[in-house]
C-alpha cells in the first residue's frame, strides 16, 4: 500500500489555512500535517463543533486529508527553562499571558492536552511536537553539570507530560516526539533515558525527522530500527553538510540560515545528506504504514518552486515494501 504524502503547515503558517491547503491540492499531496498556529489550527477552539467542521470542510473542498496535527511551539514551553522572550515570540497570547515562567509552562501543558482534544475531534490519531528541557541549557557541560541536575530534569520531564499523556490515553491519541536539538530527547541515548523516564508507556512516541540526526554524526536509519515499536510518525526534511574546511562548525556559529559559512543547512528534501533509500527501506522493515510528511525547508530556494520538487522526489522514492504475493513468489521454490 503506498502510504499518503503530506506538507506539514508549519513553514507555511503566514498563509491563510485555506491558501495552503489550495496549493498542496494542486501540487499533488494527499493531505496535510496541520500546524496549531497561524490561523491553520487554534487549540482553544477544540469544543467548537462549528470550527472544526469548518476546518474539515476547507480539506474535503480540495480533497485532501487531515493524518496527524502538530503543535511544537507550544509543546516547547512545558519543560524550558529558561522561559524569555523568545518564547513570548512564538507563542499565543493565551499561552504567554503575563510571562511568569511556571505559568507559562501550566498554561502551555494546558493547550497540549487540548491539541489532543482537537486531534480526536478531527478522528486524528497522532499530535507531533517537541517537549522542551529544562537541562539542554547544561548541553555544553561547562561548568560541570552534576549528575543530580540531569537526572532531576528527566524527573520533571516525566513529572510535567505524565499528566498531559493521560489526557492523550482517554482520547485514544498518540504523542510523536520529535527528536531535535533543545528537546528532552535530542539524539540516541537521550532518547532511550526519555522513554525509560516515563515507563515506556505506549501514549509517547516519536517523529523521525533524519535532518536532526545527520549534523550530530547519528544514522537515522538505525535510529528507525532501534526504536521501531516508537516511530509513530515520519517527516521528511533534508540538510547538507559544510564542513571540513577548517573553518565552518557543526553548531551553527551563531549565523543566519543559508550564510555560507554554516555548518550546516536545511535543504529541500532529495538534495541534502540524508540517505533516504535506505530510510525508506528501513521504514518499510518495521511495518511503517502512516504518512510520509514533508516538512519544507530552505531558505536559498523559493518555496513554491521547492516544495512540489520535493513531492515529486518523495513520489519516487518512498517506495513500498513489496505485497504478500510477490513475497510469496520470491520464496517458492520451483
């Protein structure tokens, strides 16, 4: 069965939602990762049965399909700390209310159990977003970070989003945490220190986006197979490396996106460093049926041109693992 493909909205939140939705309709997606922010998704009108037929109604006008919904910005602001203005930039008023850090943090677990609310609403079964981290600040090592302090971040993570999966488990919806930078779980083993944290329990998986893994040194296929019982959604995001000059680092240098003298960039899916036949093969060996979402991003190409050059590439290759009669040929002996 070829699974869906889908854009995730997030890159495209200046749009109105039904502009986005147009334009992923004549590319070719099948559906869309809808993003709560912008005008796409708003998690506070998760009871309002008018608004989401609306919502349903824009995607059924252009034929496409809601698979999974996203809320990372708000997911961020669970467990951070510090909070500061960078949150106050990506957050809704609601959220931020008067800036007090532990509020921010109530308010934003708040509208995560609301995001599953919403998900169950649109007959969604799976939210993707981030969780924040109340120890990546300690991520350099220097000073010297005490065992205690690491561990009691993971104690708060599990005590901050324990109560936020229980909402999830009543709604029969499932939380993909995406592996990234500035997260709880931002490569392999703290990943593997994540799930322990929280007893393994089946509300909390994980999103596999390679982009993240390739600038640390990680291989995102094994990653798949490690945790192939977790891989609960997939987004497509590619990124070229820049290094080895001598001058341009893996951590970024402080400088813009697209300076040439990063590291390393995001880039438009197919034309980057992630090996994706393999992924694609490794996704199809653990049974991987869900959609394959693009998440676009490059700040050197226009992203009307980008973003169906990436449909197409993913069209070609995120071929699906072979159906039961050709197995069963493969393996019959003549």
């Amino acid at each position: 069965m070829t699974r869906p493909i889908t854009l995730f909205t997030g890159q495209w939140a200046d749009l109105p939602f039904e502009e986005v939705a147009r334009l992923a309709s004549e590319w070719g997606y099948d559906g869309l990762e809808i993003a709560c922010w912008g005008d796409h998704l708003d998690t506070t009108r998760w009871d309002d049965d008018a608004y989401i037929a609306d919502r349903l109604a824009i995607l059924e006008r252009y034929n496409l399909k809601v698979y999974t919904i996203s809320n990372h910005l708000t997911g961020q602001a669970v467990c951070d700390d510090p909070i500061d203005a960078r949150h106050e930039d990506i957050l809704s008023a609601e959220v931020w209310g008067d800036g007090d850090p532990e509020g921010v943090r109530q308010r934003a677990a708040e509208q995560i159990k609301n995001t599953a609310r919403l998900a169950a609403k649109l007959g969604v079964k799976t939210v993707v977003g981030f969780t924040g981290s109340s120890i990546w600040k300690y991520v350099a090592m220097f000073p010297p970070v005490s065992q205690e302090l690491v561990d009691a971040g993971y104690a708060d993570f599990a005590a901050r989003w324990n109560p936020i999966l229980d909402v999830f488990d009543e709604v029969g919806v499932r939380f993909a945490h995406e592996v990234h930078p500035s997260e709880i779980a931002y490569d392999y083993w703290t990943t593997k220190r994540t799930l322990e944290a929280i007893g393994h329990r089946e509300a909390f998986g994980l999103n596999w986006d390679p982009s993240h893994f390739i600038w640390q040194e990680l291989d995102p296929v094994s990653f798949i197979l490690e945790f192939s019982d977790r891989i609960y959604h997939v987004d497509c995001k590619d990124i070229k490396l820049n290094v080895g000059n001598g001058r341009n680092g893996r951590l970024g240098s402080h400088l813009a996106w697209a300076d040439l003298r990063r590291g390393w960039d995001f880039i438009s899916t197919g034309r980057g460093d992630v090996p994706w036949e393999a992924s694609f093969r490794a996704l199809n060996s653990i049974g991987y049926e869900g959609p394959i979402s693009i998440e676009w991003e490059d700040a050197g190409m226009d992203r009307l041109l980008g973003a169906p050059e990436a449909l197409e590439f993913v069209k070609r290759n995120a071929f699906a693992a072979p159906d039961a009669a050709f197995d069963a040929a493969f393996s019959s002996k003549s």
